[in-house]
C-alpha cells in the first residue's frame, strides 16, 4: 500500500497519462476527418467536372444527384469534427487540472490565481500570515476559474465566519471531498474561459436584457416575423412554376424585410451586443451547472446554494442555441441572405425575448452557483490532497488546543510539529529564542491555522480545538517613503489598531513578533512591558515573540497572566541544529555571537 501522498501523486500521474493517450487518440481521429474533407472536395470537384463534360437530360440528372452526396458527407465529417475538436479542447482542459495537482504536490507553483489582488497590509492577519500573494494559503488553496469563485475563497480566508457556518462548511467540504474525482471535470468546464465575457454576459442578463427586448412585445411585428418563412417560401415556389410578376412580389417582400431589419438594426445589436459570439463560453457553464444538478446534495449549506429546483443548465444550453443563430449575423453573406427573406435577426431577438422572460434571472443566480462550488470545491481538493489534516472542532468557551501543530506552507518533509495549548484563561505567552530557532514560524502556525479553522477547512494537525477568536497580528511592519511614514511611526500605527481592535472585541486573539524594533532598546523593553501589560488588564490571549529575555521577567510578576516558551538551539561540533520544538521556559541559549563570528565579525 502506498502512503496517502505517493498514493495521490500516482492517481494524479496516471490520470495525466490516461488523459495524454485519450488526447492523442482524438487527434488522429480529427486529422482523420481534415483528410476526409479534402477527399470530399476532390470527389466533388471530379463530379463537376463530369457534369459540365456530360450531355443529355439522363447524364446531367445522374450527375447532379452525385453533386450532392460529397456535399451531404461534407456536412456529417464537419459536424463531426467540431464535435471531436471541442473534446479534444475539453480534455486538454482536464490534463492541465491533473498537471496542476500533480505540479502542487511536488512543491511547484498553482496555475491558478494566487489572489495577489486580495493583498492588504492595514488587515488585521493578511499580509502577517502569507493569506494572499505568491507562496500563500490562497495560492496553496485556489482552483477558481470565475470571479465568484475567486472572491469568496478570499473572503472566506479573511473574514471568519461564525462557528456554526464554519461546521457547516467543514460538512460541505467533506460531502464534495467524497465526489472528489468528478470536481476535475467541472473545473475543466472551466478552464480558460473569459472572465470578462461571462460577467458581461451575467450583467446583461440581470438588468439590461429585459429593457433592450421589449421592443419585440409589439403584437404585429411578432405575428409578420413568424409568417415570414411561409410567405417568402409560397411566393418562391410559386416563382418557380409561374414566374413573371411572382418574382416581383418576392422582390418586392425581400426588400420590405430589409428594410424592415435595417429599421430595428440599433436595438437588434443593442440585444446581441455582449453575447456575440459566446455560445461555447456558455455551453461550457451549462456543462458545469449540469454537474452541481445531477446529485441529490445532502448538506444545507450546499442545498441553500439553489434558488430553485429547475434545471439551469437546460436554460443556459437554450440561450446557447438562440446565440449560435444569432451568430449567424457575423458572415456578411450569410446575414444578407436570412435577413432579406427570413428576418433572422428579429426572429432571434424574439426568441431571445420570450427565454428572457422566464428564464434571465435564474440563469444569472446559476452562473453565480458555480463560484460558490468552486469555492468549496478548492477546500475539498485541499483535504483530499492532504489526508494527514483534520477538521478541527469548536467550543464555546475560551480554548485553544492543538496536537503536532504544522504550518501547512512548509511542506512536509520540512515541516516540524509541535503541541500547544492556552489555559483556561487568556495569558500573555512570551516566546524567546535564538535567532531562525522557530519563533515567527510558530506564531505564523497558529495564525494561519485559525484561518482554515474558521474558513470550515482542515487543519495541519492531528487534532485542534479552538473557540471563536479575532486574529490581529503584528508582525511584518515596513516604512513607507511615498506616505512619509518611518518603521517606528508603522508601528506605532499597528499598535493603536490592535488596542482599538481589543477593546471592541472581547474575543481577540494577538500575534506580535518582535515589537517596537524601530527604537532604541530601553525604549523598546518600556513599550513591550507596557503594551504587555495592557494586554493582560484587557484579559486578551496574546503570543508575544521577543528576543529581549528581560521580558520573560514579567512572569514572576504576573505569575497567573504570563507564560514563558522558548525555542533554542543545540551546539554540535562547533556547528548549530535547530529541533524547532517549542520548550516551556523562558530560552538560556542564543545564538547571535556565533552568526555574527561566521561572517567575520566577533572575536
């Protein structure tokens, strides 16, 4: 039996390889049929060749009937060509998800968005715990393809829910994690399409569309639309046999109906503008849509995702057959032809209409479902690819306990694990240590794993529980020359936004690595010593990094509000090793003089 990850990594190889042969199969198929249609047109050539070289009534006849064979073969091979190409294009989708998780798990960089877009350093936790950006929990997370699906994978990871949405997420995430081989082909629906198009299309659908058709209400010009094919068929035929003055009349009707387009030709394109030429855009959702239909959800968060219970993805493939029609107005020749004596363009726009009325608003919230499972879809690929997580639980008191607690950035071969837990009550946990021994690593663990505890989302660790908190961190804190603003005024900045921050929540829970580095050291130790103590008047939890042991004093002090960690080092033959094991205690053993002496400063 192979171990979880090698077992994953292989599924995911070979279904790389499955997809590569099966690609590979409908290319030759596709070249196949090129082949074919030149073999058609050569075929149809040589039969016109003999119907020009033939003479008599009997000749001409047989060979004017064999004109028409190529031409029908013609059409089969070419619409079964499109048919084999647009899978072709489907499955080259789906080798790229597979390529994708298989990149992921050997530590490369995600296809998808890495919500570099979502980056804001005034946040209380973002841009501290790596939520956004290159190298983030986002990038580790995201498989969206829509702007939906995006932006709630972002609001999830910055802005908690409550415990009771988290649980009901986690039981989401869990029933998706259970059709995790089948979200590979909706996301492969997804997969490089527009996201411009569709959002156009979804505002168009939400508010313009309604307006831009009423103009094909009007009773009459519905009734002389739909007559139209039968009268200039009549008056076709009747050309045919009687000629004469009937070519007038027909004449005469053609020229009516172009008029008559050229007379609604500003609202006519007013309808099309924004669907043109996105019938296999929105084929692609239908197929999506059609995947979130075909099960019998059990979870409620999943189930209040549909607004009703008809069949969206039979209304997307309706709109997608009237913009294939539509679409016919793109070939000059061709627009010139069904307008003239069909009315194509008025009749499209009719249909368009009446698909309006009963169907834009359901389509709108639809296309709108689709972010929302892939927003969930992204955590349960997540869990799937990490069976070692657990789904932490939740109490409604003060608590926070987690076992072999990792950071779900490093990866696993790197990572180390530690145990921690807080008391009963809130303390100021002070954390000291050597230099690169683990300090900020750590604090940044609990923070980030709060994120995915709050999201609804497994946790790196054998097991966590955890009471509702409000993350504020202080942690990366950089000047800024375009607003003028020094390292020490940032931090003093950060400063007044976390006390704020505490005293409106009860439930804040702080990370601070390292304060008040912009000052000289006397004035640091005072502000630590009294920010500290503030921290524990207001009775909030608080990991506190620091290499300044004189802090880690404060316990006999405050023996019932202070704790001390630390994480050190070991000195084998001269040379330093890391455990990365948080000890209780405030730390013995640093590290600077020996860094300092290994690039040549220091005795």
């Amino acid at each position: 039996m192979l171990n979880p990850d090698l077992d994953r990594l292989k599924r995911y190889e070979d279904a790389c390889l499955a997809q590569q042969t099966y690609i590979n199969t409908l290319k030759k198929q596709i070249d196949q049929r090129s082949i074919t249609r030149l073999v058609l047109l050569l075929v149809e050539i040589g039969f016109f060749v003999g119907l020009t070289s033939s003479t008599g009534s009997p000749a001409n006849a047989v060979w004017s009937v064999l004109l028409l064979l190529p031409v029908a073969a013609f059409v089969m091979v070419v619409k079964k060509q499109n048919v084999l190409e647009k899978q072709l294009k489907f499955h080259q989708n789906l080798l790229w998800v597979y390529s994708n998780e298989v990149n992921l798990i050997q530590g490369k960089p995600n296809g998808y968005d890495v919500g570099t877009k979502f980056e804001d350093e005034l946040h209380p936790y973002l841009s501290d715990l790596d939520i956004f950006g290159k190298s983030s929990l986002y990038a580790l997370i995201n498989r969206g393809a829509t702007k939906i699906g995006m932006e709630e994978l972002a609001k999830h990871l910055a802005e908690p829910t409550t415990v009771d949405v988290a649980i009901e997420r986690q039981q989401a995430i869990v029933e998706l994690t259970s059709k995790i081989e089948n979200t590979f082909v909706f996301r492969a629906n997804l997969r490089g399409n527009d996201l411009n198009r569709i959002e156009e299309m979804k505002a168009k659908l939400e508010g313009q569309l309604l307006s831009q058709v009423k103009f094909t209400e009007h009773r009459l010009l519905r009734f002389y639309v739909n007559s139209i094919p039968y009268l200039m068929a009549v008056l076709l035929v009747l050309g045919l046999i009687f000629g004469g003055s009937f070519w007038s009349v027909f004449g005469i009707a053609a020229f009516v109906n172009a008029m008559l387009t050229y007379f609604y030709s500003k609202k006519i394109t007013a309808v099309y503008v924004g669907f043109s030429g996105g019938s296999n855009l929105l084929s692609n959702y239908a197929d999506a849509i059609a995947w979130t239909e075909q099960y019998n959800w059990q979870n409620d968060y999943i189930r209040r995702l549909f607004h009703s219970s008809d069949k969206v993805s039979d209304q997307i493939n309706a709109l997608s057959k009237i913009i294939v029609a539509f679409d016919a107005r793109l070939n000059f020749l061709l627009y010139a032809i069904l307008n003239f004596f069909l009315l194509w363009d008025l009749r499209c726009s009719i249909q368009l209409g009446d698909w309006c009325k009963t169907a834009s608003n359901k389509v709108a919230k639809g296309l709108d479902r689709i972010g929302y499972f892939e927003e969930l879809i992204s955590f349960a690929t997540l869990n799937y690819n990490h069976p070692e997580w657990h789904f932490p639980t939740f109490s409604t008191h003060f608590h926070f306990d987690a076992e072999e607690l990792g950071h779900p950035l490093i990866s696993k071969g790197k990572c180390v694990n530690n145990n921690f837990s807080l008391k009963e009550h809130p303390t100021v946990d002070i954390v000291t240590g050597s230099n690169m021994a683990g300090k900020s690593t750590f604090l940044r663990t609990v923070g980030i794993n709060m994120v995915l505890a709050y999201a609804g989302a497994p946790v790196c660790a054998k097991k966590m529980k955890l009471s509702s908190f409000r993350l504020l961190t202080y942690m990366r804190i950089k000047d800024n020359l375009i607003e003028s603003t020094s390292t020490f005024k940032a931090e003093l900045n950060r400063l007044k936004m976390i006390l704020t921050a505490v005293e409106k929540q009860p439930n804040a829970f702080v990370l601070i690595d390292e304060m008040l580095r912009g000052t000289n050291s006397k004035d640091k130790f005072d502000g630590s010593k009294a920010f500290i103590e503030k921290l524990i008047n207001l009775k909030t939890p608080t990991l506190f990094a620091t290499h300044d042991l004189q802090l880690s004093e404060l316990e006999q002090v405050h023996p019932q509000s202070v704790r001390n960690f630390h994480f050190d080092i070991q000195l084998v033959a001269n040379e330093m090793e890391f455990d990365y094991l948080i000890k209780q205690g405030p730390c013995t053993k640093f590290n600077a003089a020996i860094l300092l002496k290994q690039i040549g400063l220091g005795g």
